[in-house]
C-alpha cells in the first residue's frame, strides 16, 4: 500500500467555481512529487515500449497504472485522439511526439513502429499512448508484432475503449436484461489493402433485427452507406440510433433519432469525427434515463 497518495489524487480548487462539491477541481498535471509513490511495477522502463490505452478523451478516465508509466517515461509518442487537456498534463521531462494519423499529415504506420523499436534500443522508457484501447481498432497489434519481430520487450496497459466509454457517458447500455443480451463490435472504416470487405452485412443486420446492439467506431464517414446496408438487410427504419461524438471531450454531443432520419439529423447537427454510433433498441433507454443523467464534466 502506498505511504502517500499520488500529487494527481489531490484535488485543487476550482477557479471558475459552480460545482456543489467541496472537493471539485480540474485534473491536475501528472505529477508525483515523491518517487518512492511509483511501485516498480508500475513505471516504464527502459528499453522497453508501453502500449497504453488513453481511454475515450478524458485524462481523469487513465488508469493509475497509465499515469504511473506516463509519468516515468522518456519520450511519448501519441495519437491523434489524445485530447489536447490530457497532453498539457504530460510530464515535462519526457519527449512529446505527435504521431497522429491525420487526413492532412499522415504519420506511416510502418515509421511509427521503426521509431518505437529505435528509441527502445537507445535504453529510452519508451510510451505509446493511444486514444482507447490500444488492442480495439487501435493498431496496436500491429506495433506489438513489430515490436516482438525485433525483440523488443514491451508490455500492454488497457484503456477505456469507446465501444463501452462512449455509449455509456451518453446513458445508452449495450446490454439490457429486457432488451438486448449481446452486442457486435465494426470499424466504419477497413483497411483500403482488402481486396473485399471483412464484414458481413447480412449476418450483422439479421443480429440487430434480432435485438442485438451494433456499435460502429470511425463510422461517421461512411454513416449513409452503413445505415443503407441495414435497410438493405431487412432492419426496420425505425430502429433507434445514438451517435456520440467525442465522448468526455469538452464538446461531447449526443444525436438521437432512427435509421429512417439519423443520416440527416447527423448532417444537421454537423456531427464529425470521432464519433460512435450504436444501432439498436437499448439506443432508445437514454430518453428513459436522459432527466436524472448527471452529465460528465470533463476535464
């Protein structure tokens, strides 16, 4: 057990004031004033690349295990995803590098992975910190074979994947005991390298007209064509859908409708990426819960 709880645990006032809680502050900087706070277990170590979820957005939503690592690494190379209120609190004495995968300035994967096991050889506590979970549509696979190609130690730190992080900021349960009793996981968008699609559109709307929950990660692009297959397969028009957009982000949003009207209110509402959509009949539980739902503060 720990003699002192970590600086990060410590909650300052809030300057902008209008909380109802004595205790209410922004997250501080990850900051341990005293290292002996930091297990051995816990901090990255050198030569080594940690492979760490940064959960949906919201730098209160890192797990200590993240925190204890990001604050001993030497350099950190982070996605796109990673909210700007999470990078101001990195530690300043390791490297901060952008390698985000945007549609202007493309980091390649293949330079990513190269990097990673070339800082790791020069003995640096290496961090790759990714928006989720490194291991849900996040690459992360694909750094971890990489990495084990050039023997490499690496070690992995799960993060809150949008698939549960986003539904459940809005109120929407992937899971109801009267309504739906699983759930299909899809990318809204495959790799351009297959030849066909993975997906199989039929097999997906049969299990949502059947009461199954289909949440779509990175689908806002490709919403008219996804919510087409569907109608296409046989799911009804009204069948209830959710998009949230940037989930504990500072400008989270939530739409609402059907897939009779959700292409259009997602086009009125200027809906845009990162976004998560769920498809199913637990989408419509957050009108039921919407007036008691407390909305997340963010960081």
């Amino acid at each position: 057990m720990l003699e002192d709880p970590p600086d990060w645990l410590a909650r300052r006032p809030d300057d902008a004031g209008g909380s109802n809680r004595d205790d209410a502050t922004t997250c501080p900087p990850f900051d341990y004033a005293a290292e002996r706070t930091i297990p051995a277990r816990g901090r990255a170590t050198p030569g080594t690349v940690s492979l760490i979820g940064a959960g949906p957005g919201d730098p209160d939503l890192l797990t200590i295990r993240a925190r204890w690592a990001i604050e001993t690494a030497d350099v950190i190379f982070h996605d796109a995803l990673v909210r700007e209120a999470m990078i101001d609190r990195l530690p300043d004495a390791a490297e901060i590098v952008d390698v985000g995968k945007r549609a202007s300035a493309k980091t390649p994967q293949s330079t990513i992975n190269d990097r990673l096991v070339s800082r790791a050889r020069d003995d640096e506590a290496v961090v790759r910190l990714k928006g989720g979970d490194p291991f849900v549509f996040g690459r992360g696979g694909e750094e971890a074979q990489h990495l084990a190609a050039h023997d490499v130690p690496f070690q992995i730190v799960p993060g809150v994947s949008s698939v549960l992080g986003a539904p459940g900021i809005a109120g929407i349960p992937l899971t109801h005991r009267d309504v739906a009793s699983r759930f299909t996981v899809i990318t809204g968008h495959e790799t351009p390298d297959k030849e066909t699609s993975a997906l199989d559109w039929e097999a997906i709307a049969a299990d949502v007209d059947r009461g199954g929950t289909l949440v779509v990660l990175m689908g806002v692009r490709t919403l008219e064509r996804n919510v087409a297959a569907l109608r296409s397969h046989g799911v009804s028009a009204e069948k209830p859908v959710a998009l949230v957009q940037k989930a504990t982000w500072v400008d989270q949003h939530v739409v609402r409708g059907t897939l009779a009207t959700i292409v259009d209110r997602a086009d009125e509402s200027d809906v845009a990426p990162p976004a998560t959509a769920i498809v199913g009949d637990v989408a419509a539980i957050r009108d039921a819960v919407e007036s008691a739902l407390v909305p997340f503060d963010p960081a």
